[in-house]
C-alpha cells in the first residue's frame, strides 16, 4: 500500500510541474495586451520547473547510490524515464514560449 501511495504522489507531482508551463503559455496567447507580462510569467514558471526538475535529478542520483531492493530500483528507473519525459516538455515550452516571442514581433 505505501509503494502505491508513493506512485500516485510521484505521477501528481509529476503533473503538476508539467502542466504549470503550459497553463502559462495559453494563458500569453489568450491575453491581449499584456502578452509581453504573461511570456516573461510563463518564462519564469518554466524555468522553475527545470529547475526543480534538475534538483530532484540531483537528489534521485544520490538516492541511487544507497542499497536499494530490485523493486526500489525500477521504481527509480520508472522515475528516471518520467523525468526525461518532463524534460522533453520543458523543451517544448521552450520552443513555444520563443514561438510566441517571435510572433509577438
């Protein structure tokens, strides 16, 4: 039961720090005017989730390095492929915040 719990928690906070970037950047195309405010807003929320994405990188590495039970390890293997999902969505609110920039001009 706890293991399932863990799972769920991981797959919310997952969501969380994908879907934050994006509500912002939908947010910059939906507003008129004050686009420039909401692409520097959704800027900064993504950047965050970088950065938070790199300092649970950081802490899953050294969780790694301890003795872990072959259920432990793939769970962190599990971890370790959603991160590099994560990651491909930063990269595509990257992509979209500078598409947005760019049709701004």
């Amino acid at each position: 039961m706890r293991k399932q719990w863990k799972k769920v928690a991981m797959i919310m906070l997952v969501g969380l720090l994908a879907a934050g970037p994006f509500v912002m950047i939908h947010h910059a195309a939906a507003v008129g005017e004050t686009s420039s405010q909401a692409i520097t807003m959704a800027k900064s929320a993504n950047d965050k989730a970088a950065n938070d994405l790199h300092n649970m990188m950081m802490q899953m590495d050294t969780m790694m390095k301890s003795p872990m039970s072959a259920n432990e390890k793939s769970m962190m293997n599990m971890m370790h492929q959603m991160a590099t999902i994560i990651q491909m969505l930063i990269d595509s609110n990257n992509h979209l915040i500078t598409a947005m920039e760019h049709g701004k001009m």
